[in-house]
C-alpha cells in the first residue's frame, strides 16, 4: 500500500495545483454544504491542501509521526464546523482528483490503497475531534500591535481563557478583516500566566492574512485561535543538546522554547542559527544576543545569504550550519519558509544528520 501511495502521488505532484482545484470543484459539487466552510479565495487553502498531502505521503510508512499529526489535524478542523459526512465526500473527492490526473499509472489496486489509507486517516483525525473536550477555537483581543518595518509587526493578543499550548507549537488564526481565512502563527513566547500570546507576522506576497495583520490590525480587534499544532519543542529527557536553525520569522517558535529553557536553572547547549537575506530578516538579534548574554548555555549565530556583517556568518542557513559539520549529537529545530527547510534538511542529510533527530513543522507559511 505504501509504495503504490507514493509512486501514484509521484505522478500527478508535478500537476498539484490542477489537482487541488478539481478536487474543491468536485468537492462542493457533491457536497454544496461544504463550500460555506471555506474563504471565497481559495489559492491558500489549495496550497494547504498540498503541503499536508505532501506530509501524509512522507510519513506513510511512519505511524509513529503520522498519527500525532492527524490527531492534530482532526482537533483543528472542528473550528471549520467539519462533521463525519464531510469527510465521505473529501474521501471521494480526493480520490477522484487523484484518478483523473494519474493517467495509466491508476489501477483498481491503487484506488483500494488510497480509499483504506483515507479511512485509516479520516478515522484518526474523527476520534480525535470527537474525544477533545478544549473549544473550537479560542476568543482573543488584540492588546498591542508594533508596526517594525512596512512588511513586519509584533501583535499580542490576549485570549478569553488560557490556550493550551507548547513553546514551539504553532496555532491558527483568523481575524475580523479576513474572516474564514485562517492563517497558521507561532507564538513567540512560552505560555504564561496572564495567558498574552505574541506573535511576529511578516506580510508575504499575496498573503491575504497577513498584510491584513501587519497593516489593519488595530487595538480591540478579536481574534480567533485554533488548537495548537506541531512537533517543535525540546524534550529534556533525551539530555541531548540542542540545534535551532531559524529562517526570518521562524525565529518566533525558536524564542518561545528559549523562553521557556531560560526558566530552568540548567539547560544543555542551545546553538541558534537565525538567517535570512539581509539585516531586516534578523530583525530580532538583538533581543536574540541579550538573553544569550544572561545565558551561558545559548549561542547566537546570525546568517546573512546577500549582505554582510560583523560577527555574521555569509551564505544560506544550510551552508553556515554544514560548515560546522553533522551535528549528530544535537536534536534539531528547523522553521522558515517552506523552501528554506526542504533546503536545510536536505543539506544536513547529506552531511550526515540523523533523519530522526530533525523536526519541523509543515505549515509554516501562507
């Protein structure tokens, strides 16, 4: 089942756009109700769609990943009022998509490989709505918004009741300015106990959300947060030390584990690698370096890829990081753009990193 899987996605991935637009056609063609679950622009929801096919077939073969991530998926759908039909009807669309652009490679075969995998994963993601007892979603206002540059803020908001979630953990949101348009955030900062989340946006080309964030969001505005999501995070019973690489404002769930390691009066040795283009990609370094200051264990490696700088490494992240070999005794962090990571990780394979020491999150920009 595993390997009809991905050779059948490997033949229609370089179609993916034309694939998701037929499956949200044939989606809503069988199920109008659905379609007033989602934005009227639907080009980041189908990128979405993609990015989370891409993972499942990744990680097909490891359950022990998988499961967790579908657990995930299923708590954070229930914000979208997904009940057990619209999951027959996204189970028939998907495959249907699959089967009109996999051309000869399709067989009666794979069409059952895909329908059992689909069952296993939509039971997963249905047991584990049905068993969460935490809202939909979370109310939240906004009680600060710094503008730091034209395409960059600072936000905090503060929820109506605490949100459970991890330092290094990433949560949706929408905004009144928006509405439907749930855009995936990383908290810049551990849980504490006022419950106030910060959030660094930086507004991306065509990104609906997050222009509207960094340029409309206003002091009173109320928020909706859906359930944390995602891997990231240091596990102290491994008492492993610790390597985080950090590309513009994947630096955010980078300072919420520091956040937390800096409540410990011991940690292991934290190096963090925060790069990007130029100088206003390493935005935060300074507030980087003073709690590296307070803090003998952590050590600040800036990266510039176009300018140069004093006491900065030049190049991508994945050639500074390399350049200090394997980093086999380290767990590893990676956040960025979604280019940035498949970079980065490919790189250290090659270098010798341990596959299983690397997490990182697949929804890390939109």
């Amino acid at each position: 089942m595993v390997r009809m899987i991905r050779e059948s996605f490997a033949v229609v991935e370089p179609r993916a756009d034309e694939v998701a637009k037929f499956f949200y056609g044939m989606l809503f063609s069988i199920a109008p109700a659905t379609r007033e679950l989602f934005p009227v622009n639907m080009e980041v929801q189908r990128s979405r769609l993609l990015r989370a096919l891409v993972h499942v077939v990744q990680m097909v073969d490891r359950p022990d990943d998988l499961i967790p991530f579908l657990r995930q998926l299923g708590r954070d759908h229930r914000k979208f009022g997904v009940v057990s039909a619209h999951y027959e009807a996204v189970g028939t669309a998907l495959v249907g998509a699959l089967k009109k652009f996999c051309g000869d490679a399709w067989s009666p075969t794979v069409e059952r490989a895909w329908y059992e995998a689909y069952r296993i994963m939509a039971r997963t993601m249905q047991d584990a709505a049905a068993a969460d007892d935490n809202p939909a979603w979370w109310p939240a206002q906004v009680v600060d918004h710094q503008r730091l540059s034209w395409d960059l803020a600072v936000v905090r908001v503060q929820p109506e009741y605490q949100v459970p979630y991890r330092a290094g953990q990433y949560l949706s949101v929408e905004v009144p300015q928006r509405p439907r348009l749930w855009r995936y955030l990383s908290p810049a900062n551990a849980p504490r106990a006022d419950g106030v989340i910060e959030f660094h946006v930086r507004s991306v080309p065509d990104g609906w959300v997050s222009r509207s964030i960094v340029g409309h969001s206003r002091l009173g505005d109320v928020w909706r947060i859906g359930p944390p999501m995602g891997r990231l995070g240091y596990d102290r019973r491994t008492h492993r030390d610790l390597l985080m690489v950090a590309g513009g404002t994947g630096v955010a769930p980078m300072r919420a584990i520091l956040d937390e390691m800096a409540g410990w009066g011991e940690n292991p040795r934290v190096h963090l690698f925060v790069g990007g283009r130029g100088h206003e990609d390493l935005y935060d370094l300074e507030n980087l370096q003073r709690i590296a200051m307070g803090n003998p264990w952590l050590t600040v490696v800036p990266v510039l890829e176009n300018e140069r700088m004093h006491g900065a490494e030049h190049g991508t992240l994945a050639d500074a990081v390399t350049r200090y070999g394997a980093w086999s005794d380290r767990d590893v962090l990676v956040c960025g753009s979604p280019g940035m990571i498949r970079a980065t990780v490919s790189r250290m394979l090659v270098a010798g990193t341990p596959l299983d020491r690397i997490k990182y999150d697949p929804f890390t920009l939109d």
